[in-house]
C-alpha cells in the first residue's frame, strides 16, 4: 500500500511524502490492535468452548460406578484426552498467521479458563460424592467408612480416586502446552482439591495385581 500511495502524492516533497506515510502508518497500527484483541477475544471464546465439552463427562463418573459394582479404576478415563484437543488443533492452523507472542498469549488465556472450569467440575463432584457417602453412612448407622471395612472401596472412594487419576493425567497434558505447574496458579487449585486424595493410589496396586495390568506411573 505504501506504493500506491507514494504514486498518489509524488507531487510532494520527498520530506512531505514521508510525514504522509507515517500518518497513515500510524492510522492503521490505531486500528489493527483494537481489531487484533477483538478478533482473539472470538478464536479464544470458540477454543475454550470446545475444551468444555469433554468436561461435561466429569459428571459420569458417578453414574460409572454408583451401585454398579465396578472395579476400583486404574487409569484416566477418555475424555481427559479430549479436553485440549481443541486447543492443539487451534494452535497448529494459527501458526501460519498468528505471531509467536499471540499464539503464547491466546494459548494460555485458553488454559487458564479451561483448567478452573474443571476446578468448578471437580469440586461439584467431591461434593456430590461427599454427601451421598454421608447419606449411606448414615442410613446403615455405620460408624466406620467401608474402605476400613475388609479393605473393600466404598464406590465413592472408587469415583475419588477416578477423578484423581484423571486429574493427574491432565496435568502432564498441560505440561505439553509448556506450562510450569508449579507456576501455574489456575493448575494449583485443581490440584489442590484431589491432595488428599493421594492416599488412595494404595487400591491401584492391588487392583492391578488381580487384572494382571501393566504398571501405571500417578506421580504428581
């Protein structure tokens, strides 16, 4: 543009040309970041939205094993895979047009909604989880919890340990986008509400003994 537009004022002086093409310069930086931000706000709203839907299947956890008899889990369960799948994808079209610092930026707008939104997920599960086990232990007027009982997993031990092992896996999948977890405050609630829940990594040994699976490294 800035050809054109030196053939359209080149009765001027060279002086006066260029004070015009700074202007005009000037006008469009004014109006492309507006335009930029505006544009990102939209590519990062569609991104994130995608990411949610695989959330949506945290819910299942507890149809999965409330009175269903299962086995205590051993690994994540498939939508953890899903849930920044959106995101990789997104990223890979944006490098043909979108600078290192945007795609930086726009990437970690994306995981920072993604991951409290799965913290808002998980409380409302351990929640859930929670006051059904206080129901059941209260209607069977039992003064211990079934995990002390034979060594057995209450199902809401099962579903804990389920949302622990998914959680764990979605961490090293953040590790992928770069990010530092212990930096990373939006990862440090999320894993702040399962801590406590480590300690039930001791059935996943045992369980695995009996399916005879191969070994499964949960470290944090």
């Amino acid at each position: 543009y800035v050809s054109l537009i030196r053939s359209r004022i080149s009765f001027l002086s060279l002086d006066l040309q260029e004070e015009v093409i700074r202007t005009y310069r000037s006008l469009i930086s004014d109006h492309a970041e507006p335009l930029h931000r505006k544009y990102g706000d939209i590519v990062i709203a569609k991104i994130t939205k995608e990411c949610y839907k695989p959330l949506e299947l945290v819910k299942t956890i507890t149809t999965f094993y409330r009175g269903t008899m299962q086995p205590p889990p051993v690994k994540p369960m498939a939508y953890v895979e899903s849930i920044l799948g959106g995101l990789a994808e997104w990223r890979q079209m944006l490098v043909t047009f979108l600078n290192e610092n945007s795609r930086v930026e726009w990437t970690q707008a994306v995981l920072v909604q993604v991951t409290k939104r799965y913290y808002e997920m998980a409380n409302r599960l351990l929640s859930t989880v929670q006051k059904t086990q206080d129901f059941l232990d209260k209607q069977m007027k039992i003064g211990q919890k079934f995990t002390e009982r034979a060594n057995v997993m209450s199902d809401s031990d099962k579903m804990s340990l389920q949302l622990f092992l998914d959680i764990t896996e979605f961490g090293r999948r953040l590790k992928s986008f770069d990010v530092e977890l212990d930096r990373f405050e939006p990862w440090l609630e999320l894993l702040g509400c399962v801590s406590s829940l480590e300690k039930l990594k001791i059935f996943i040994a045992d369980e695995k003994s009996l399916r005879g699976a191969d070994g499964l490294d949960v470290e944090m």
